[in-house]
C-alpha cells in the first residue's frame, strides 16, 4: 500500500473515534414525567398483603405434609392429560376465509 494511503487511513480511524466519543459524551438526564412510575409503583404495593411479612419469623400455617403431597401430585397430573380430552389440532387458514 502506498504511504499516503494509509495516512488517510489513519485519519479516517481517528476522525471515527473521535465523533464517537463526541456522540457518548453529550449525554444527559433525560426529562422525565414527575409521576414516572407511579403506577408500578402502586401495582406492586396493591399485590403485598402484608408489608411487615418479612420481619415475621414465625412458620406459615397450611397444608401438613401428605396433604400438600397429594395435592401436588394432582396439579402435576392435571398437566399431563388435562380434564381427560386430546388436544385440538392447530389449524392456519390463509387468504380471505372465503373457501378459494
């Protein structure tokens, strides 16, 4: 390669970098709603029955042992033939569905 080529080469790569350190630095905090997020906000604390939960130590009443057993097992079940029917085949019906 000629000597000149690569100069400009190099200039090219150095003009590149440049402007795309220009580009990243002229970053700023973008202007946000006051209210940004409320409605995560207060749809997460609508879900918390109890927010002082965590600081309980004290095990959770329920199910004994083989009664949380048999449950499981039966909701396990249910996915391998659920309420006994086939599943539907799938069908795709490209066009206008008027039969053509």
């Amino acid at each position: 390669m000629p000597n000149s080529l690569l100069i400009l080469l190099r200039r090219l790569a150095a003009l590149t970098l440049a402007m795309q350190l220009a580009a990243c630095a002229h970053s700023s905090t973008p202007q946000l709603d006051p209210r940004f997020g409320d409605a995560v906000r207060l749809a997460m604390t609508q879900q918390v029955r109890d927010p002082a939960s965590a600081g309980n130590r004290q095990p959770a009443d329920g199910l004994d042992g083989p009664s949380a057993h048999a449950v499981m097992q039966r909701y396990r079940a249910s996915f391998v033939e659920p309420n006994g029917q086939a599943p539907q085949p799938v069908q795709f019906m490209l066009g206008g569905g008027n039969g053509k």
